[in-house]
C-alpha cells in the first residue's frame, strides 16, 4: 500500500511538472499548443502484442515538447501558401471532403517532414511519440488500461465515416494532454522500422532502413490491438497514405 501511494504520488508530480513546463512552451510557427514530457525512463514495447513490439524494454529520453493535436487541415494548407509548396493530390482531395479542423491527411513523410521544418520542428521519434502517448505508468492506451471506443475515433464499435477534429475526445487525452493519440490519423515518425532485438530483426525481412513507422493506428481500423500505444504501423517515407497525418515535436536546444 505505502508503495503505491508512493508511485501515485510520484506520478503524479509528473504530471504536474508537465503542466507547470507547457506553460511556457515554445510557440511553433503554425501556432501548435505544445506539451512538454518530462526526461525520464520510460517502457517501450508489449510482450503481449505482436511480434515486433517485442521485448518491453526500457529507455531513457531527455525531454521534449509535443503538439497537443494532430496537424490540421487549416495548419497544413497556411504551410502550403507560406511556403509556395504545390499542395500533394491525395491532401488537397481529402482535405476538401472533410474540412479545415481533420487532421491533414494523405501526406508522405517527407511531405510531414517539410511541414515540420517549416514550423520550426521535427516529427517525433518512434520513442518520442509512445513515450508521450504511454507515459510512465505505461498505459496500453492514451487513457488507460483498457479500451473504450468512446474515447477516440476508430472504426471498433461500427464504421467510422470520417476523422474527427483534432481537437476532439478531450476524454481520450495522454498523461501529458496529448490528443487522439488513439485512432484519428495514423501518425508518421522520423524513425526506421527496426526490431527492438537482434532475435526479432531475424524474423522478419522488413526490419532495417527502408520503411519509417507510423503510430496511433487510424479511424478506419476495427481492432483495438492496433490502437495501442505500442502498436507499430510502417510504409515507405515517398508513400502518400489516406489515413497518414503528422503530429510536431520540438526539442530543446
């Protein structure tokens, strides 16, 4: 009992940490709400999930800031003309059968990465992004231990027409405030899908420097096993996905 009180309360100065840094967060140049995670030792992984989320395993990470929202589409498109950038095919299609506060979709990761460096940041690592979305009790999902389709934005309990808003499912938020980190928008990384032992990266011919991760899962998928926050998703960084969006991090200097 006295050791969980203490977790507890250690937990939760955490989180007041985290909120007392958010409010004198940087301010990005598309305006994002940015969210600071504290350093610390994290798990990565899920020996109950498939097989290349395994072994759990622990990290150490220096702190950051996040985005407490997905890119928007209204984000994306003052990118775009600030830019001069030719708007991608697949965005500017999707962006007009679902209105200016979805999440960008349709983009590649270097489409992601470009928007990111415009802002004055970068996509998040693979660690980065579960780091945020798990934190330090290690949720298996952004709120807790277990699913609940009233939560986020997936396809679970019946198909979900469209994303939502990137400012929807306050109710779903990560220990640090972070937003649809379940469902919505799958959300590129700036990290090689790599297996995190050398046992696994036999297993599988994907493994190495050709693909980068997505994370989050999407609206459109019906499992919950792939809206955990250690679920991995992988494509190629020139491939332009319908369900494929960005979230920024900014590092400190």
């Amino acid at each position: 009992m006295l050791f969980d009180a203490l977790a507890r309360r250690k937990w939760g100065l955490l989180i007041w940490l985290a909120g007392a840094a958010a409010a004198e967060g940087p301010a990005p140049r598309d305006g994002s709400q940015m969210l600071w995670v504290p350093p610390g030792s994290y798990t990565i992984g899920n020996n109950q999930g498939s097989s290349d989320q395994k072994p759990a395993h622990q990290v150490r990470l220096k702190g950051f800031w996040i985005a407490r929202c997905e890119v928007s589409n209204a984000q994306f498109e003052a990118y775009l003309k600030a830019t001069s950038t030719p708007a991608p095919p697949l965005w500017q299609d999707l962006a007009l059968k679902f209105g200016p506060d979805r999440p960008a979709l349709g983009l590649s990761q270097r489409d992601a990465l470009a928007y990111c460096q415009w802002a004055g940041g970068s996509l998040p690592s693979e660690l980065e992004w579960e780091c945020a979305a798990r934190g330090p009790q290690a949720r298996l999902y952004p709120w807790g231990k277990a699913f609940d389709s009233t939560r986020c934005c997936s396809s679970v309990s019946g198909s979900a027409p469209a994303p939502e808003a990137v400012n929807s499912h306050p109710e779903g938020a990560s220990w640090v405030g972070c937003l649809n980190m379940a469902g919505n928008a799958a959300e590129w990384t700036e990290s090689w899908y790599q297996a995190y032992s050398q046992e696994a990266s036999r297993q599988s011919g994907q493994f190495g420097q050709k693909y980068k991760v997505l994370r989050g899962g999407h609206w459109m998928f019906q499992s919950p096993d792939f809206l955990t926050t250690t679920a991995r998703s992988w494509s190629l960084s020139v491939a332009r996905l319908p369900q494929s969006g960005l979230r920024l991090v900014i590092r400190p200097q």
